[in-house]
C-alpha cells in the first residue's frame, strides 16, 4: 500500500539528536509488530497520531541525515495546529524516540560481552522508546498478560479501531491511541468485545477512571525512586510485578528495571547471551546494572532483525556487516 503523498506541510521543524541514531530500529522495537496501528513505519518514515490541545493531527518523522549524522525533520501531514502546539509535539515526539537518551554506555557494555558484538553493532543507535502517557502504558501492558504478543497486539489493535480517533489521510486511516477518558466511560461489554477478559476490562477501566480523577497521578509516579514506584503500581489490583516493570520501563523509562517473569524476553535473551534461563541469566542481565532495561529493547531488536524488519546499522568507516543467526545466536559475516 503506498504511504502517504508528499503534500504541502502545515508545520515543520527540525528535532535534534546525539549521533549515532537508528530511526527504523527505536520505531520497530516501539511497535513490536508491523500490524500497529497507532505507530506505523512506512517508507523510512515514522507517523503517528498526537493530540495537539482538544484536535489531533498526524506527524511525521524523517531522518534525512544518517544514524552517524542525524537530520531529523517533523512534519505535520493532517491537522492544523497553532503554532504554541509545536513545543508540546516535539517534546511528546522526543519522549517517544527516546532521543535524549545517551545511547553510547550501553553500546560500550554490550560491545565488551563477545556474545552481544554482532546484535550490539546491527542495532547500533537505537534507542529505548517509550509511550506518551502512563495511560497508554497501562493500556498496552495489560491486555498481554499471560498472553502471546500475537494475541496481545490483536486485542489492543481492536481497543485502538473501537475507542481511538482516527485521521483520515491520503486515501489512509492513522489511528490515535484511546485517552483515559474515553476508557474510563466506556461500557464492560465493549472493552470485552475487544478481547479483554472480564477482569481485564474492569482493570483497564478503573485505571483509566483513576488517572482521569488524578487519584493516580504520573507525576507523582515519575517523582518516586524505582523500588518505591514498583511498590506502588504492584499494588494497584490487576497489576502485578510484571506490569508494574513494563510499566515503568516502557512508560517511563526507567531502565533500571528489566520486567521479571517476560516469557519473550527471557527466551531470546537466553539464546543472545548464551546462558540458561534462571539464576545464569538473571546475574547476566544483572551485571549490567541501572542499563539492565536495555536488554529487554535488546531481545526485541533481535527478533525483529531476524525477520529482516530492522536494516543493520553500518559500521563507520568499515565494509557492511551482514547480520545474521546461526544456533540462535546473533553473528557477523
């Protein structure tokens, strides 16, 4: 399906960036499947729908530079917002990329594990994204519990399809991701005929209710230390431990936290770090400390660079690595 027509921009600015950058990689590793209807990857270029005050509109993200020398440029493709907008789509834009997120100290550790080299150097500027609101967290971390991600992507698709606004672009539909409000005052029966199990539903929706009444406040979640957050969330019933670390990690990216228990995670990780699953792995992933939340954008980033989604990134003033897998272990050729 060809992506959206070049067109005369409402809005552009450019958003700027430390090298080395790798656009395609953060945006795969955001959407985990290419089927995401709220972050969609098309032609090189990231599109999303943001609010902009009470409208919405459709941005776009282009790096015209390179991963080693990023041009970064924004465009807004549909919508018409006032120029005070800009500040707050950037920095919403910012948060998503995980552009101010200095991604030199984790390559300098994973480059030193031997079995992380090739994976380490394909994903090379990649960065930790994040959603754009603990609402949004919340909403897509719990339809995947005890789930497959197939499954859980397909449930969330359908919350987005029923509850998003949608902006209707070059012969396209772009879908914004449902506020707290619209959940909060949406019925059980049709949050459950998105997929979500009853208790899924009824934990989904006093979320939402909660974060709309600012009982639960992001605020005052991003003010709080790691283990005091952790406590908190794991707290809130239909959230447990697991959650609670996606939560902070992809939600807020504390990446202090590697998500206990991700069956996904664990199992690639395993395979890239050539250790067993249980005690072996988790003093592996502990050795790299306060960064440990890396390895989780890790394991997907490898998944994806198996399926041919994410182009390698090329190594500066060297011939083009080929990323590729042999006994499930990331090599270089």
């Amino acid at each position: 399906m060809p992506g959206p027509a070049p067109s005369v921009n409402k809005m552009q600015s450019t958003l700027s960036s430390r090298a080395p950058f790798h656009l395609e990689a953060t945006v795969r590793v955001l959407q985990r499947r290419p089927g995401n209807r709220v972050d969609v990857w098309d032609r090189d270029r990231y599109l999303r729908v943001l609010p902009a005050g009470e409208k919405r509109v459709l941005v776009e993200v282009h790096n015209r530079g390179t991963i080693d020398a990023p041009d970064l440029q924004l465009a807004v493709r549909s919508g018409n917002p006032t120029a005070s907008r800009l500040p707050a789509l950037k920095r919403m834009l910012r948060q998503i990329l995980g552009l101010d997120v200095d991604p030199r100290p984790f390559q300098r550790l994973a480059e030193a594990e031997p079995v992380l080299r090739s994976t380490a150097r394909a994903l090379r500027g990649m960065r930790p994204p994040r959603f754009v609101n603990l609402f949004e967290a919340f909403a897509r971390v719990v339809p995947f519990q005890q789930m497959s991600l197939e499954a859980g992507v397909a449930i969330t698709g359908r919350l987005v399809e029923r509850f998003g606004e949608r902006i209707e672009y070059d012969n396209r539909s772009f879908h914004a991701f449902p506020t707290a409000s619209r959940i909060a005052h949406a019925r059980s029966i049709s949050l459950r005929a998105c997929g979500l199990s009853a208790r899924k539903a009824e934990t989904l929706r006093d979320l939402a209710r909660a974060i709309e009444s600012g009982e639960l406040n992001e605020e005052r979640v991003v003010g709080m230390r790691t283990p005091d957050a952790l406590q908190l969330l794991s707290g809130i019933p239909g959230i447990g431990p697991w959650s609670a670390a996606l939560v902070l990690l992809r939600g807020l990216g504390r990446l202090d936290v590697f998500p206990p228990g991700d069956v996904g995670a664990t199992r690639g990780l395993s395979a890239l770090l050539q250790v067993e699953p249980g005690t072996a792995l988790s003093r592996a992933i502990e050795r790299f400390g306060n960064l440990r939340g890396y390895l989780y954008f890790y394991s997907l980033g490898e998944s994806l660079l198996k399926r041919g989604l994410i182009h390698t990134a090329a190594i500066p003033g060297a011939k083009q690595a080929k990323h590729t897998v042999g006994r499930g272990i990331a090599t270089a050729t």
